[in-house]
C-alpha cells in the first residue's frame, strides 16, 4: 500500500505537473498572442487622391477675380496716360507753349519770385473775408509775372484773346445744343 501510495503519488505528479505545464503554456500563449508585435508585418503604402478643397477652389476663385481687377486698373491707367499725352500734346500744338516763352528772358529767378509772391499772397489774405482769400494769390500771382516776364505776359495775353476771338462763333452754337439737349425747342 505504501508501495501503491507512492506510485500514485508519483504518477498524480507527473499528470499534475504536466497539466499545471500545459496550463502555463497555454496562459504564454495566450498572453503572446495579446501582445502587440513591435515592428509592422508589412509596410502599408499610402496612396494620395488629389481632390480639391472647397478652399483651394475659393482661393482660385479671389485670385482671378484679382487678376481681372488689376488688369482693369491697368488698362484704366493706361488709358488715363494716353488721355493725358493727348492733352499735352493739344496744348502744344494749339497754344504752342514753347513759342510763349522768349529766348531771351530766363526762366531761372522769376520762376522762384513768382512762386515766393503766390504764397506770400496766401499768407497775407488768410485772416481777411473768402473774397480776398480767393482774390490775394491769384492777383499776387499775375502781379509777379507781370513784373518779371512782361514778354512771356504779353504773349500770354495775345494767345487768350485769340482764343476769345476764336469761341465767339460757338457761342449760339453752344447755346442751341444745350437746349436741344434738354429737349426745349426754339420758337
């Protein structure tokens, strides 16, 4: 009995050990499997679809809305120039203004005087009534070219009264248009 005790002893701890090993692999392995590997199995390629963003469709939207803009701008500019070389180039032609000033007479010192006496004019009429204030530059002004270009002045004052000489014609003209214009018919 003893005999068979001890046999029995043995073999449940052999069938004991070897179900309580059993046991501990089977928790490894269960706990292996929870683990999370440290390097990836496989590397994953990302592939981009280009779609754009309602912003990226905006931004494309303000960016030729700006470019139209500028481009008017431009040509608005460019249009104002040729208007402006247009005038000078009138008022060359008509009044010629190079033939107004004599060779003679330089320009140098009587430009500054002039320029000096209109403001001085300015200062010294600013206190007083609006009429004086409108009045005191520009008879300060024509004081002074009077005094230091009178051959300048004098071809000055020719070519404006040629010019009156010249509207006189257009001023039934002138009139007659603007009523016509308004829709009021001479009687």
């Amino acid at each position: 009995m003893a005999l068979l005790r001890t046999v029995m002893t043995t073999a449940g701890a052999g069938v004991t050990s070897a179900l309580i090993g059993m046991k501990v692999a089977h928790a490894q392995e269960a706990t292996e499997s929870r683990q999370l590997p440290i390097y990836d199995s496989e590397p994953t390629v990302a592939t981009l679809v280009p779609s754009p963003s309602p912003l990226q469709h905006l931004v494309k939207q303000a960016r030729e809305t700006g470019q139209d803009y500028q481009q008017l701008v431009q040509s608005h500019a460019q249009l104002g120039l040729r208007t402006w070389i247009g005038w000078e180039g009138q008022v060359e032609r008509g009044w010629q203004v190079r033939a107004l000033v004599p060779e003679n007479e330089p320009l140098t010192p009587g430009v500054f005087y002039v320029g000096v006496a209109t403001l001085a004019g300015s200062i010294l009429t600013s206190k007083g009534n609006f009429v004086f204030r409108l009045m005191g530059p520009s008879v300060f002004f024509v004081g002074t070219v009077t005094y230091f270009f009178p051959r300048t002045a004098a071809r000055f004052r020719s070519e404006i009264q040629g010019l009156k000489g010249d509207l006189r014609p257009f001023k039934g003209n002138l009139s007659q248009m603007s009523t016509m214009s308004v829709g009021v018919k001479d009687k």
